[in-house]
C-alpha cells in the first residue's frame, strides 16, 4: 500500500515537472521569439538591442549590444560586470540605468532623445528607447541603444551657426540676447551695472547706393573686424542686423567714463576707418542703455537702446544719446498718432488746400501749392507740420501721399472737365514713397486712368532729401522726368556738389525762402543763386513770403514765381477756381 501511495507521489512529480518544464520551455520561446523579432528588425540592425530583467539581469544582447557594454558571450541571467549609468536629464548626476527607466516607465516613457550613457570609464551618447509592446511580458525591459554622436554633432554645428553671424564672423544677436540676459543675472546678485551700445554704420545706405551691394558686404566685414580690435577686456561685440552692431560693457564703475569710451570708438571709427587703401567716410551714431536703469532683461534693453539709436540719427549723424525714460512715452505718443493718422485717413478726416502761386511777371495765378491739413477730432484743424515728423516715422507718410496725390489728380480732372484753367500743381513728396517701387508705375496708371497731363505737376522733393543725398534718388528723379512731371528741390540741397544735377536737366525749379532775405549779404547769395539758376534755364520760386517789402525785393532780382501770406493763404477747391476761370 505504502508502495502505491509513493509511487502515485513519484508519478504526480513527474507530471509536474513535465508541465513546469513545458511552461519555462515555453517562457523561453516567448523570449526567444521577441529577441528574433527585435534582431531581424531592419530599423535595428545596427543598434544595440538589450532585454533587462526587472532586477537587472540581462536575458538577451546582440551583438552591439555586447560590445558596447563589453558583456562575454555567456551572458544570460546576469548582471553586466561594469554597471550601466544613465545620465539624469538637466543634472550632472548619473544612476543605474534600470532605476531610472523603471522610474520613467511608470510615467509612460518610452523614449529618451541625445543622453548620456556611461560603462566604466567609456561613454555613448545615445537615443534610447523603451519598448512596451504586447510581446513584453513579465515586465522585462527591451531597450534599444541608438547611436547619437552624429546627430549631436549637427545640432551642436547648428548651435554654432545660429550663434555667429556668417558675414563677419561675431557673435549673434541671438548670442547677444542669452549672453545679455546671463550677465543681467550675475549683476544683480552682485549689484553691479552694464551698458548695452547700439552702433550702426549711420550713412550706410548712401553708400551701398553708389557703391553696390558686394562693396558694403566687405565694408561690414571691416567694421566688424575695426570693433574687435577696438575692444578692451570688459567688452563684447555682437553683429545685430542689417548695418548694426552691439557693444556689451560690463561691471562699468562712472557714466561718463563709459561715455568717454564710446565716444573713442567713435572717433576713431570716422577719423581713421581705412577701406581697401581708399578713405571711406564712415560715419557711426551709437544708442546708449544702461542695466538696471532702462531695463532688466535683453529684450527691453536692445528695443530701448534702438530707440537711443534712432533719435542720434535724428540728432545728427555721429551723435551717441542715452536713452531716457521719457523717450517711451514719446514713443508711444508716436504711436498713438499713427493709428490716428490711419483712422483719420479711413474717417475722411483730412482735407487738401491749395495756396496760389503767382507768376511775378505777370501777376497772375499760375500755380498751387498742395497743403494737407487735418480735421482732428481732438485737437481740431492742425496743419500738416504739426504730425508731417510722425507720419515720417512710423511710415504713414506712404498713406498720406497715396491720399494726396489720389485726390489732387482727381481735382485736376474735374477742372478739367469744367475747362478751368490749366496751372501747375505743386505736390510735396517724401523721399520714402519716392523709393518704393510701386510708386511710379501707380503715378503713370492714375495718370491715364483719369486722362489727366503729367506736365500739369510738379513734385516738391521734401528737405529731408538732403540728409539722404541726392544720389541716392537720381534714377527716380530721372524716371519722374521722363514722365514730364516736374521736380523742384531747395536751394540748399543742391548747392555747388550737385550743380551737376542741374546741369543735366533733372530739376525744372530752385525753390528759395525767406531766410535769404534777411540781410545784405545774404539777399547778395539769394542774387546769385537766380542768376545761376537762369543761365540753366531753371525757374526760381519764392516761399513763405510775409511782406510787401519782401515781394519787391524778389521781383527786382527777377524771381519767376512766388507764394506765401503777402499773396493767399491756402484755399480749398472751390475757393481756388475763382482765379481759373
């Protein structure tokens, strides 16, 4: 009996462990299977392939798997001998790489891009991920290592491109924006100051004008090259863009110390800048901030010291301004303004007058000048000097122009229509519209579309023209000419250096004023300047003239035209055709 029983135990035994066997045999083809699937898998043939238990034992490596982390063929079902660390992400800390991907996993983490593995004394850079498909069972851990050194190499050539200007080979102002804002940190721990310079090169565009493109490329290159020689140990130099360049002077101890500095740059940029062997006049204005003073952050440093830059420019060529804090509210007055200006223009808020222009010879109205004028609904009717400085600005002059010449060609027409009179209609133009490139061929089709004559009028180039140059606007000067349209450019823009514009029939009239009327010597300046305008068959016109006495003076040196308060004030449409009948 006894036999029996122990033989049924035997037997019993047996059974089990046949099933148990069955069961590991097959546990082990389940594994087996995933570790084909992920060996013959195209996209990880090249890459090692680890399956980890949860204690860190490893079931299966491929074969650059084995030789990454240095694993002897016999491998299964033990701990690597060099323990597998894992970067932690923004730490300079390392763990064991199954604690963190077990703590990851918990989170849903299947993939860490461009981290740090280390075996023993070797370190991979690597992307790692973590499988969690159905064929993952009793929560081991398939990992694949790829490797990452080629793409950190780009992104860290990226990185190098994205923080050095090309052209000149200084830093950008990307650098200049994390390098700021790092400096901003430290200063205010340590309660120290810094000073940010907006340097631009102020007469670049007259120069690429006459010079091209390719010659102000190298010209930069110079500067950029000038300011890093010119730099001490408690600076930096940025390129920003276009023709600007950034001056970092950290931890300064005296404002006027650092002024001093600047101002030596400067100096130096316009008495001794050296291009190719030939002299180039280069002329550079400089916008001043200072930490914490004008701000705390890059942003708000560089938007505030673009302001500083902006108005040394108005200032005059080569000025250096330090930004002041009233300079926001100027510029958000600016800003207001130029909204108004676009509503104003949307509401049929402005109006054109015309001022008469009389011929002297005969005494008759022969033209009119074009006056824009604003019927504010805050401040009332204001003239057009009053908001002419914003508009240039902030670009609603482009806006302000379209009007008045849309509207002046379409007064023309109508006179026309009724048999008015024909007299020239004088248009003041910015320089900013007389550049863009829609401008003229828009000009020629509001010409046709009306059936209006373009020898009918007369463009007055606005003396801002003369901080641009007169170069810089030939070929338009020329093409408006072609038109038949007249152009008409103050006296003292052209003086003797462009006497060649002159010469060449550009200019159909000198406009002069009454400032040359004021004394002797300067009515004997005014007397030659008619004389020589004359001999090159170019009329004179008078403006802003006031007085009787003033009128006889001009009509005794024989000025052909003239207008101001001694003969009308401005007048609307209506009120001009009186005299064209």
């Amino acid at each position: 009996m006894d036999f029996i029983i122990l033989g049924g135990v035997v037997f019993i035994s047996i059974i089990i462990i046949v099933v148990m066997k069955k069961s590991h045999n097959k546990q082990i083809k389940k594994c087996d299977g995933e570790a084909n699937l992920y060996r013959n898998g195209q996209e990880y043939q090249n890459d090692a392939m680890v399956i980890f238990s949860n204690n860190g034992e490893v079931i299966f490596a491929n074969k650059s798997a084995r030789k990454m982390f240095d694993l002897e063929v016999h491998y299964q079902n033990k701990r690597p001998e060099k323990p597998i660390l894992l970067k932690i992400a923004d730490s300079n800390d390392s763990k064991p790489i199954i604690e963190c991907i077990i703590n990851q996993r918990n989170k849903g983490m299947n993939f860490l891009e461009n981290t740090l593995i280390s075996i023993g004394e070797k370190n991979h850079r690597i992307n790692l991920y973590v499988d969690n498909s159905k064929w993952n069972f009793d929560n081991d851990i398939i990992c694949v290592f790829q490797d990452a050194n080629s793409d950190f190499k780009e992104k860290e050539n990226i990185k190098r491109l994205t923080e050095t200007d090309i052209l000149t080979e200084l830093p950008s102002q990307f650098k200049a924006l994390l390098d700021i804002n790092n400096i901003a940190v430290q200063s205010q721990k340590r309660s120290e100051r810094f000073a940010v310079a907006i340097l631009d090169i102020a007469n670049y565009d007259k120069i690429r004008t006459a010079k091209g493109h390719t010659y102000t490329n190298s010209i930069l290159k110079k500067f950029a090259q000038f300011l890093e020689e010119q730099k001490r140990s408690d600076m930096e130099i940025y390129r920003l863009d276009h023709n600007n360049f950034l001056i970092l002077v950290s931890n300064f101890k005296r404002e006027k110390q650092l002024l001093e500095s600047i101002e030596d740059i400067t100096n130096e940029v316009t008495s001794r800048f050296d291009m190719e062997n030939r002299n180039v006049a280069i002329i550079s204005s400089v916008g001043l901030v200072m930490f914490p003073d004008h701000g705390k952050n890059a942003n708000k440093l560089i938007d505030r010291a673009y302001i500083a830059l902006e108005d040394a420019n108005r200032k005059g060529y080569g000025s250096i301004v330090l930004y002041e804090n009233s300079n926001k509210e100027a510029k958000k007055d600016e800003i207001q303004i130029s909204q108004e200006i676009r509503a104003g223009l949307k509401e049929k808020e402005f109006a054109i007058y015309y001022e008469p222009i009389y011929n002297l010879e005969t005494n008759v109205v022969s033209g009119a000048q074009v006056v824009l004028k604003w019927q504010h609904p805050r401040l009332g009717l204001i003239d057009v000097n009053k908001f002419i400085e914003v508009a240039e600005n902030t670009g609603q002059i482009i806006n302000l122009n379209k009007f008045i010449i849309s509207e002046v060609i379409h007064q023309r027409k109508l006179w026309n229509d009724f048999h008015f009179r024909n007299i020239e209609l004088i248009i003041t133009l910015s320089p900013t519209q007389l550049h863009s490139d829609k401008f003229i061929p828009n000009l020629e089709s509001l010409f046709n579309k009306n059936d209006v004559d373009s020898d009918d009028f007369t463009f007055d180039v606005s003396s801002s023209v003369a901080t641009q140059g007169m170069l810089g606007c030939h070929k338009e000067f020329v093409k408006l000419r072609k038109l038949d349209i007249g152009l008409a450019i103050d006296n003292l823009s052209v003086g003797l250096s462009t006497s060649d514009q002159l010469h060449s029939k550009i200019i159909k009239t000198l406009k002069v004023d009454d400032t040359l009327l004021e004394n002797a010597s300067s009515q004997t300046v005014l007397k030659s300047i008619i004389s020589l305008a004359h001999s090159l068959d170019i009329e004179v016109r008078a403006e802003n003239i006031k007085t009787n006495n003033q009128a006889e003076i001009i009509s005794e040196f024989e000025c052909d035209k003239a207008h101001g308060k001694h003969f009308s004030k401005p007048l609307l449409a209506f009120e001009l055709q009186e005299f064209l009948r």
